[in-house]
C-alpha cells in the first residue's frame, strides 16, 4: 500500500492536467494549484526513488529474535557503523522484506553504544502477526531513524511526572528505565502499566526488576480483568492535589482521549498530556 500511493497521486495528477476544466488553470488559484500539484509530485517521485530518508538509513542483521508471550515478538538487531546511536523513547522504520517495506516500532532498549537495538513488536495486523515465522538468524535488516521526541527530560521543571502505558505502549517506558539504570538524576515518577492479564504479561516481570534498582519510581501495573480499567477517575485521586502535572501516555488512542478529557473534566491542575500514538501510518 505504501509503495503504491505515490504511484496513484502521479496518476490523479496525470488525470487532472488533461481533463480538468480550463477554468480551474485560469482562475486566481490556478498557480497555487499547480504549485501544490508540483510539490506533491516531487514528493511522490522521491518516495519511488527510495530518497525519503535515506540519510538515515542503516544497514544491519537480525541477531536474535523470540516469541516473547502474549502475541509479542522480541526482535534484537546489531546495525552496522553508520548508526548513530537513540535517545530512549525514540522509534525507528524497519525493513525486514524488501518487498513488505518499512514499518515503524518503538526502540524498546536504551542506548548501550554496542548499535544493537529491541524492537517488541505486537501481533496487530498480518503482517506483524507472521512476522516471527519470516524471520531467520542473520537476516538483513534495513532500519531508518532513529526519530520522535517521546522523551520526559521535555517536561516542566518541578511538575509530577505520571507515566502511563497501554499494553504494548509500554516499549518507550522500558527504554526509559533501562536508561535509568546507575544514572545519577532519576526522576520521581508513577508510572503506571496497563495490561488485560497480568500472570500472562511478558513486561511485568522485567518491569518489577527494572523499577526495583530505581527507588523514585513508582510501579503500579494494573491488571483489567482483576482491577478494572484505569481511569481519570482513578489517576485524579492519586495526584489530583499536584501544582504541575506532566503526563507521558503511550497507548491506544482512545484509551488516551479518554484520559485526557476526562482528567480536563475533574480539573487536574495545570496539567501537560504528552501522547505517543500509533496511527502514524
């Protein structure tokens, strides 16, 4: 689909430059028209040409990779030279076909300066759901980015800092701690994780162990088929009293909207809700 949308819109330009009424050239917007007609079609002829980010484009192999539980491939790559290493919280596009194309994942590991980064990647579609049957030690792998700024060191000076993961949203918070680990300024923080079963959660373990070694955060994950669902409800009770709130969420998007709006409607303080969604593409 990626590889074929370009080609449509050169086809749609193609298509409007013959039969297009005269008037629509003429007019006052016919310049901007073309102008815009021009620039999309650059855009799609460096899609096609493989240009759009190529400088940030590494090559690499697939050193290990495993079915990690609860539909979740863990898939660890060593990149070759040219990377430049990430900031925990950023995403890459990986190419493990040629022929699928990139797709965009979490990096779910900090940055250790050995260029190997962890993709977990969920079974959300066919694509990621075959994923771990495609794949073989050794195998080449294309990784563009690294890119995002999910990153809490943006937040407001002296604010609480909640954390709040969805299921598989939790992969920039691992990074997060993993990048925590012996550091010297360790913020304090709640985060709070998500997950519809928690004795069947392939995170919850690894984050217990994590969150152990850093005293000012605060695990809470919250298992929906014991607990319920989080809510604003919930979260307002906890630090409704906070001067300054920044909020970090990744998650599914309505999960997300609704704890915006409804953190907005019980009047949560000077309130910052940073979100990291996965509708990019």
């Amino acid at each position: 689909v990626h590889h074929a949308m370009p080609v449509i819109y050169l086809m749609l330009v193609i298509h409007s430059a013959f039969l297009a009424p005269v008037g629509w050239w003429t007019g006052p917007t016919g310049p901007l028209l073309a102008l815009l007609i021009a620039a999309g079609s650059a855009a799609a002829l460096l899609s096609l040409a493989g240009r759009i980010g190529r400088r940030r484009k590494v090559g690499g192999t697939v050193e290990s990779f495993r079915d990690a539980g609860a539909g979740v491939t863990e898939v660890v790559c060593r990149l070759e030279s040219g990377w430049k290493g990430h900031k925990a919280g950023q995403f890459a596009f990986a190419t493990f076909q040629s022929l699928e194309g990139a797709h965009p994942f979490t990096i779910a590991s900090a940055d250790r300066g050995d260029r190997r980064i962890t993709f977990q990647i969920k079974a959300l579609g066919d694509y990621t759901r075959r994923l771990g049957e495609r794949l073989h030690h050794g195998q080449p792998v294309t990784i563009e980015g690294p890119y995002g700024r999910f990153d809490f060191r943006r937040g407001s000076a002296g604010a609480r800092q909640i954390w709040i993961a969805g299921g598989i949203g939790i992969t920039p918070f691992l990074a997060w701690l993993e990048s925590l680990q012996g550091a010297e300024n360790v913020p304090d923080a709640d985060l709070y994780y998500s997950t519809r079963v928690r004795a069947d959660d392939p995170f919850a373990t690894r984050l217990e162990a994590l969150c152990k070694a850093l005293p000012t955060v605060r695990l809470h994950i919250i298992s929906t088929d014991r607990d319920g669902a989080l809510n604003a409800e919930l979260l307002h009770q906890r630090h409704g009293d906070a001067r300054r709130t920044d909020i970090w969420f990744c998650g599914p998007r309505p999960f997300g909207d609704a704890l915006r709006t409804g953190l907005a409607r019980l009047g949560m303080r000077r309130m910052r809700f940073h979100q990291e969604a996965f509708e990019m593409r």
